[in-house]
C-alpha cells in the first residue's frame, strides 16, 4: 500500500468542504506539537508532505492526502495549547470534534501521545467522544527517541490503565519515532490490513 503513490488532495476548514467518504479513511489526531504531520511524512517517507513545525498549532486545517486509490490518510490541528487566535483555535477544536464523531468513513484514530508526557486530560476528552460515537481509536506513542526505556515503560502502564476506560480502545499500543522511523513499518502494516 505505502509504496503506491500519496498526495496532498485537499485542506478543509467546514464539515460540508470534506471529500466524499468513499475510502477507507484513517487520521492521525492528537495534542498540538505532538508529531502528527511527522509521522505523516514518516509513514509515506515523503520529508514535506505535510507541514511540520517546532510551533504548537501549526496544522490548521483537516488536510486530506491519498494513499493509493483508495485510502485517505488525513492530518488534523491538534488540541490544547497552539500558538493562534482563541476564536480560531476555537473554530478549529469545533471543526475536529465534527469530523471525529461524524464522518462515516473513518475507520481507526491513531491518538498520538508524547511518550515523555502520557496521556493528558485534552486526551481523555478525545477519547470519550470517540467511545461515545464508536470510533475505535489507537494509540501512538511518539517520539520515543526521546527517552530512555525505563522511563518509557512507566508512560507505557500509566497509558494502558487510561485506556482501559474507554470503550472505543484498540489494547495495542504502537511505539514510534518518525525521527529514528522506529515503529513506522509495524504502522504501516496496521494500516495496509484494516477493511
Ligand atoms: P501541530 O500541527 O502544531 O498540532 O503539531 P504536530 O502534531 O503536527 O507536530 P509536528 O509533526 O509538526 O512536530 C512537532 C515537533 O516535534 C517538530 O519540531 C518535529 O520535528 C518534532 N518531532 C516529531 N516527531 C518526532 C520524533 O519522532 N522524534 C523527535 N525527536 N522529534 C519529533
Ligand atoms: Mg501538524
């Protein structure tokens, strides 16, 4: 599947602006700075294919790209703290809790989660309003290059108990780091055997 072709379609800032839902369809959400536009690129080994950045708040719109002819990969803002306008960022986590709990071609969330940091309450939210709209979601630890193993699997268990409550959960959690590519073809073969 990754070897296929993947380019940008579109970047959509209103629910009636989507794509039609005609793919398999999966994205990458999570807090701003978190890594989602990096393992974008990662996944599809295309350095700039969407738009990274040091700042939180960069990906401001839901952006769309296709992988083979029949798959979206789609890169969303984050949530919590960005660098932009409260009545934009607003704008933006409205946008996102539509498009989480209300498009009927997403078939996994990938919620990334900072392995320095664990999950946050902002995730938690995200987590409930994906079990409540029955989305089932998966959790990526990212850049985990970062820290050392022991450190990693305190996060690790302090994760798993958190998901635990949610009933929208995928138990398996995926290790990574778009910057060493660590994880990134177990990813990818997660991705290329949903249906
Ligand atoms: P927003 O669009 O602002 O919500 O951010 P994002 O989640 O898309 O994060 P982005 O991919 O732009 O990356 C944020 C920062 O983290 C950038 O400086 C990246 O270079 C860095 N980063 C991302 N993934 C990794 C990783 O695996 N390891 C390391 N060390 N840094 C990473
Ligand atoms: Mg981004």
């Amino acid at each position: 599947l990754f070897a296929g072709e993947t380019d940008f379609l579109k970047g959509v800032v209103a629910m009636d602006g989507m794509p039609p839902a005609d793919r398999l369809e999966v994205c990458f959400a999570g807090r701003s700075n978190v890594g989602k536009s990096s393992l974008i690129n990662a996944l599809t080994g295309r350095k700039a294919l969407a738009r990274t950045s040091n700042t939180p708040g960069r990906t401001q719109e839901i952006n769309f790209f296709t992988l083979a002819d029949d798959h979206y990969l789609v890169d969303v803002p984050g949530y919590g703290f960005a660098n932009a306008p409260l009545p934009v960022v607003e704008k933006w986590q409205r946008l996102l809790k539509a498009y989480l709990s209300g498009r009927p071609s997403l078939r996994r969330v990938f919620l990334l989660i900072d392995s320095r940091h664990g999950p946050k309450t902002a995730d938690e939210e995200i987590m409930q309003l994906l079990s409540k709209s029955a989305v089932t979601f998966q959790i990526v630890m990212t850049k985990v290059d970062k820290l050392k193993k022991g450190e990693l699997d305190k996060v690790l268990e302090k994760t798993k108990s958190v998901i635990k409550k949610y009933p929208a959960s995928y138990p398996e959690l995926v290790l990574t780091s778009s910057e060493k590519g660590e994880g990134i073809p177990t990813l990818r073969h997660i991705i290329a055997t949903l249906v």
